[in-house]
C-alpha cells in the first residue's frame, strides 16, 4: 500500500507541506494550519486560489520484494480526483481523468528498488473550461450555475463530484487529490480483479442459484486450467467447476445451484425482515500452483420493477417488487456527506445511515450529481436493509459525446457495476437526474431546430452506451434511464417522453415554494414520489461553528451567502407565514434563533403533510391517479452547514424533519385529511397481516390539557401493506359533537392501538393555521434529567397544551426518542440516546425548550 504520508506542493513550489494519502489539496492545508475551516463564513470563496492550482503529490518508496521475480507489476488507483499525469522514476506511466475510475498502470519495466512516484494534477476548473473551448461543434449548456451558488462552470465537462462545482445547497470545492485506496500490485500467471455474486431463483425448479462471476488479468502466454471451488456451509452447499483462464483479461462466469433441501432466507427490506447473509469461500485452485481464497457473503433477494397496467387508470404502475412482496419505499434522497471525501469516515455513514434506518426509513435513493458512495456505505446498507436506487452520476445538465469522454464513461460504468452488484441493497440503476425532464421541458432553452443533436447525446450516452452495459454486466436488477421518467412509456416515445412528470406513469419530481403546504390538492398523485421537499435553516448550534456574532441575523450577509437557492430565505419565511406569526423581537440573535426553530417547524410539518398524503394514496384510484408506491423526499443529510432541504444537519444532529419522519414512516399510521369539509381518517400499515386495532379520537381546546371529547372506534380493520379509509366525520358534526368547540379554538389527535402493545404514533390535524388558533397560552416547560444505563431520561412537564415542543441540547451529540411534538398531556417522557460520553449535569445545562408561544 502506498497510503500514508507524501509529499504535496503547489504549480510554483512556493507552497510545499507534508500531506496524508487518501486525502486532498483543502484538508493537507487544513490539517497543517495553512488555511482556516473551509466551512467558516465565506471561506468557500475565499479559498478558490486553491482548485484553481496546479497540485502535485510525491513520495520515495522502497520495493518491498525482489522485482525479478514477478511477471507484471502494477500502480493501482481506485480513484484519482481527477485530471493527473502518474509518473514513476521521471518515466510517465499513465493520466487519469475520472474521479469514479479505477486505473491500473503496468509498471513492469519501470519500477526498480527505491522508487519516486508524482502526481500531477490540473485544475479541474481550467481542465473543464478548456474541454468546453474544444468543443467547438455545438454548445453544451448549462455553461454555469446560477450566481446564488457562487460555482464554478463547465462541470459536465469532467467526470468529477458534479456538486463539487457548487449546487443548490452546497458549496463550490473541486477538490484535487488521491481520494482512495493507492497500492503496488505484483503477480504472476493470473490475478483476480473483480468479484461479484448475484442471486436468482429460478422458477420453474423452485430453486435459488448464485451468479459467480470472476475477472483475470492472466500473464501467462498460455491458458491457464484448473478448478474453483464454492462452499456454503450453512446451506450444504458445495460444488466445484474445472476452469480454464484464456490469456489476457479472462472472465468466468459460474453457476451455484444452492442445496433444495436447505432453508434460503431472504434478505428483506429494513421493517420487512431480516437481513439474512451467508458466509461463503470461493477457492481457484490452478495449475500454476498456487490458489486465491476469496471469502464473501452471499445474500438472496429478487428485485422487480413492475409497470404494468391498473384497472380503471390509463398509464401503468411504477413499483418495487422485492421477493415477491409489494414494497412501498419510503426514505429520503442521499448526496456526499462531506465537500472532503477524505473526512467520510465509516462512523460517518453509519451514523447517518442508522439515523435513516431509525427513522423508519427503507430506502435512499444515491444521487446523480455526487459520488458512487464508498464499499462500506453499502455494506452498511445490506446489513441494516436499507434499499438503494442508485443513479449514475449525471446530474440537471447536458454531456457531450465525443469518443473520449465516451470511453470514459464506459470504463466508468464497467468498473461501479462490477464493484457494486454483489450488494443486496441496490435495487436499482439509474441513468442520470433530470435529464430526460431537461430536454423535455427545455430548461436550456435549446431553439427548436437544434433540438435533434441533443437528443442524440442523451440517446448516445444513456441508452447506448451506460445501459448497454449495465444489461450486459447486470441481470439481476432493473435500469431506468432518468429520474423522473415515464419508465416504459418514456421507452415508447423514444426515451424522451413528453411530460416525464406525467402522474399516471414512472416516478415525478415535485416542488411548489409558493403555494400553501397544509392543502394537499396541491400534490401530485403520482405513481412514485422520488423527490420532493422544503427548506430549512440547521440548528444554531451547528451555524455557530462556522459563524461570528454580527452574522447571527436572517437577512446579515452571512445568512445571504449561505443561501444557494434563489429566493430560499424568503421563501421559507412566506412558507412560515401561511400559519405561523413571525417573530418581531427587538433581541436580534433571538430572532434569528426563533426564525430557524419556525423553518424547521414548517419544514416538517410541510413534508409531513405532502409524506402522508403519497402514503394515503397507495391503494387507491381517484380520477386514474393512485397507487403511488414510493416516499422520497429530497434530502436527508446535508454537505456542510446551511440551509437546506436535509432532515439531518452536517455532522448528524436530528432537524425537526427528521423527528417527524420517525413517525410520518411508522409502520402503522392514522393519517387524517380534510376534503370539503369532511374529516377523513385512512389506515396505512406497511405490516404483512391485517390487523383490528380501536382507533382513539381526542379533540382539545387549545385552552386546557383536559379533552373535550374522546371517541373510540373499536374494530376497525387495517389490511396489510395498504392505505385503507377508516373514519369519516363532517367538521361541523365533530365540532358540534365536541361542544365548546369552533376550528379556531380546538385541535384533533389520534392514534392506532391493537393487541400487545401494538401501537402507531399519535397523529394530529390543526383544523385552522396556528396564527388564528384561539385559546393558546404560553406554557412553563420544564425537563428533568435523570441516567438510565446508556441513555437519559427527560421528563418534561408543561401547564398548558404547547405546540412544537423543541427540546436541544446545543452541541451533544445525540438523539431523542422524539421531538417537535404537540404535548396536550402535563406529563411527557422523551428518553436521549448519546452518541458520544455526557452527564446528567451537561445536558441540563446545555438544554433549551422551545414551543411555539416563546417566539415572540
């Protein structure tokens, strides 16, 4: 391996330090004092000297075998970012051009016994500017971001982090560096490159078989035979194969025809099962004498994307069918974690991935403008059942075509399906986001007469090339090629359908800033839900870090610079307004605190809403729309510290969103919607069995903690995996019902109970906005604090009925049981799960608790 400490230093030298591989140009400068946090208020572009650069990486290492005695030599890279000439002893051995590509340089007749090997990296922005310039046929649009991300141009000219050049919630660092693994290889006769196992089951004999497929780079001049030998010991499964290995780079492709007497267990979606894998030895015993043994886990799971037609609706249906069970997937969107790939630690991804799982989450969908996520991102997955739709990265632009960055991507393709396909979670291949939708609503004002030569790249690039080989490579999952699309529809009209955000086909899109989030009529009902969402500002805790005193206000020049969506602080506050009073304090950091802690309040309770509404929706057909059977909002967790539409903060603390997600995903849910003056109650349950639960109503007046009313409805039957109406009420009749009650002056909750201890979260409905609600006093909140084992217990006690109790806890790392919620009873216990060592004492004094009347 050839990680550890090179040497780093700047296109004149007047810049030189020592620098940690893998690792890039901003964090060696960080980690030697040079430069500040890049997250500090407007670091990001201050520091743009930097990615404008020329960098070089340099280090002497020894040989650490005799070299005569090995028949090839290689410098292996799993990822260079990204344009870089290699060269070892002064002799140029290879250039490298894309962050997602593994490059293998043959250092045979160059390596000797102490060895000095450079990098040399180009800028990214120079290196993307001048592909732009040459391509002088047509223009590639768009040629920048928009001016609010502060970016940088051409990124779909080099196949890098599209995001690094900026996004809408993220900042603009095109990094340089050796972002994974570097290592010398040496071998003879053969070595093993790629290993992958798939599963299938086989119908018509009722029997599971694993796809075992092996690629070789062979040295020798002749074939190679021999036998592999496959053991499962737990499912007494062995079976062994003669091979034979052609010069070259060689693939066997074998057959496991698992024991039908031994019980598969499936691998099942998080909520769905267990996460079965086996523990599996692969072993290639070959003449030459000497045998590779190759262990891996074998998992057993069949994924179907069924889009077929529904009865009583034009269109098809668009869902996931996994092991043959009917899944709705309800998650989140997934970008990088970091602008620093380097800093993405394995507890990184664990604990944002255990966060989604916590939530009730069982799928994210990888997104198409950051990073083919590291190996253990998706170990994590597999072994926590969370489902990935993973898109290619290309992302709301167009791409050339030219034979270069064609075979680029090739490479590209080739190299992450045959990294990624042994891993149960991917469900899904997906072409790019939003480019089918970019053509088809001609969102680069393309004239008419020119429109063909762009269809042809999209064709050229996505149809046939990435899904050619991802068919060839990979039969074990389905391909689309964009998100959103009309999945066999758009295939019929071409790949480019008319209205890819069409309700009765694919998966849609959604956003809508201006409309009022609480009338649900506004939401599509779409067959799938794959992004949608709203803003918000991240907790004042986790600003403060990277912030001074004069920026702590929502309209100072730092709240400005943060906000990479245009209008997106005005946006939200309008949002607010709908249902909230606006804080009008003279205390301008209170202001501020009390404006983020509304943002996160309309936040959640805006997803909630629009959530709810899509898992309402799974089982019926209103007017040929329905059936939607997919709950992805856009994003879970975010890049660095700003506002966004993540419901994790950078760094992991729980928004409000998050909080709500745990519920708004529960397995069995009441969700409560109005529709001309009735009140209509639906069942939804992700359970596998029918359940009679009593559906429990209370209406409050917001003036006592004593119910006006209560109404338990017994036996009402939720069906399994479905979304079924359970309850139906006029208004006016719940309001004269409940007496003493108007819309203004009272406040509906409800919830789900069954047999042993079933329970589904308690849901409310506010049946007028909170600005008008009558009745509402401040309440005195109070917490007390005690230690339990590993966890804390808070017991909250309130005088009066407090909306959106907030409870945080500054800078602790850690999470509550739940937050954001309507307490309507005196008492409440909330436990925290810390995620690193605290106190009783340190969490009092760190504790504030928020509900909407102490924003004044």
């Amino acid at each position: 391996s050839l990680r550890g400490s090179w040497r780093l230093r700047s296109g004149n030298g007047s810049v030189s330090l020592r620098a940690e591989v893998p690792g890039c140009v901003h964090t060696a400068l960080l980690r030697r004092g040079l430069i500040q946090d890049p997250y500090y208020r407007f670091n990001d572009v201050m520091y743009r000297w930097i990615s404008l650069d020329n960098w070089t990486y340099s280090r002497t290492f020894k040989t650490p075998f005799d070299i005569r005695k090995w028949q090839k030599v290689n410098l292996v890279f799993e990822g260079v970012d990204t344009v870089a000439q290699i060269l070892l002893n002064n002799v140029t051995v290879g250039r490298t051009d894309n962050m997602f590509n593994r490059y293998s340089f043959d250092i045979t007749s160059v390596i000797k016994e102490i060895n000095f090997v450079e990098v040399h990296f180009l800028s990214a922005i120079s290196y993307a500017a001048e592909q732009s310039r040459s391509h002088q046929a047509y223009s590639i649009p768009p040629a920048c971001p928009p001016p609010e991300q502060k970016g940088e141009c051409h990124v779909n000219f080099i196949r890098k982090e599209q995001c690094s050049f900026s996004w809408d919630w993220g900042p603009s660092f095109p990094t340089q560096g050796i972002w994974k693994d570097v290592r010398i290889e040496a071998y003879n006769h053969y070595h093993l490159i790629y290993f992958s196992v798939t599963p299938f089951f086989v119908k018509s004999v009722q029997q599971w078989c694993l796809e075992i497929q092996s690629i070789f780079d062979v040295v020798s001049s002749k074939p190679i035979a021999g036998r592999v030998m496959v053991n499962i010991p737990k499912l007494q499964t062995q079976q062994t194969f003669s091979v034979k290995l052609q010069p070259g780079e060689g693939s066997i492709v074998l057959l496991v025809n698992i024991n039908k007497t031994s019980a598969v267990e499936a691998w099942w979606p998080n909520g769905h099962g267990k996460q079965t894998g086996y523990n599996m030895k692969t072993t290639f015993i070959m003449e030459t004498g000497y045998q590779i043994e190759k262990f891996s886990k074998a998992y057993f799971r069949t994924v179907e994307l069924v889009q077929e037609p529904i009865p009583g609706s034009p269109g098809l249906s668009f869902y996931f069918r996994i092991n043959g069970r009917p899944i709705f997937l309800k998650g989140s969107n997934w970008i990088p974690a970091d602008s620093f790939q380097d800093r993405v630690t394995y507890d990184t991804l664990r604990l944002l991935l255990k966060s989604a799982a916590d939530a009730n989450m069982n799928a994210l969908r990888v997104w198409g403008g950051g990073v083919y996520e590291q190996d253990e991102f998706y170990d994590i997955c597999d072994e926590i059942g969370i489902m990935i739709w993973q898109d290619f990265m290309f992302a709301c632009a167009l791409y050339p075509t030219d034979q270069n960055y064609l075979a680029s991507v090739r490479a590209e393709v080739l190299h992450q399906v045959r990294r990624l396909k042994s891993h149960p979670s991917i469900i899904l291949w997906s072409g790019n986001n939003e480019n089918e939708a970019a053509i088809s609503s001609n969102w680069f004002s393309i004239p008419h007469a020119k429109r063909e030569i762009y269809i042809r790249d999209y064709l050229m690039l996505y149809v046939k090339n990435i899904r050619e080989i991802v068919l060839s490579e990979d039969r074990s999952r389905p391909f689309i090629a964009s998100s959103p699309t009309n999945g066999l529809e758009s295939v019929k009209e071409g790949w480019i359908s008319q209205n890819p955000y069409d309700t009765h086909y694919g998966d849609t899109h959604f956003y809508d800033y201006s409309n009022d989030c609480w009338n649900w009529t506004v939401y599509p009902k779409t067959r799938f839900a794959s992004e949608y969402g709203f803003q918000s500002w991240p907790s004042f805790s986790t600003i403060e870090k990277v912030s001074s005193a004069e920026d702590w206000s929502y309209i100072s020049d730092f709240s400005l610079h943060r906000q990479h969506h245009d209008s997106g602080n005005i946006q939200m506050l309008q949002e607010v307004g709908y249902h909230f009073k606006l804080p009008q304090g003279t205390d301008p950091v209170k202001r501020f605190k009390d404006t983020i802690y509304l943002t996160q309040v309309m936040q959640a309770q805006c997803t909630k809403r629009e959530t709810e509404f899509y898992r309402a929706s799974q089982s019926e057909i209103i007017k040929g729309e329905g059936r939607t059977m997919g709950a992805l909002y856009w994003q879970l967790n975010d890049i660095w510290q700003a506002p966004s539409w993540a419901s994790l903060e950078y760094g992991g603390k729980w928004k409000l969103l998050h909080y709500f997600a745990q519920n708004f995903f529960a397995p069995l849910l009441p969700v409560a919607c109005e529709d001309q003056s009735v009140l209509y109650i639906y069942g939804v349950s992700d359970l596998h069995v029918d359940q009679k639960l009593t559906l429990r109503v209370v209406v409050h007046t917001w003036s006592s903690l004593e119910p006006v009313c209560t109404l338990a409805k017994e036996g009402v039957i939720v069906k399994a995996q479905s979304a079924v109406p359970i309850y139906k009420e006029s208004i006016s009749d719940v309001l004269e019902r409940c007496r003493n009650c108007t819309r203004k002056s009272c406040v509906i909750t409800f919830c789900l109970v069954g047999e042993d201890g079933l329970q589904s979260p308690t849901n409310h409905f506010f049946l007028s906005s909170l600005k008008d609600a009558v009745g509402l006093e401040k309440p005195q909140l109070s917490a007390s604090v005690s230690k339990q084992d590993d966890t804390y217990t808070f017991v909250l006690q309130t005088t009066a009925i407090a909306p959106f109790v907030s409870l945080d806890v500054g800078n602790i790392k850690g999470r509550f049981s739940d937050n954001g919620f309507l307490m309507t009873e005196k008492k409440k216990v909330v436990v925290f799960y810390p995620w690193e060592p605290t106190s009783v004492e340190e969490l009092e004094n760190s504790l504030t608790l928020t509900s909407l009347l102490d924003v004044v």
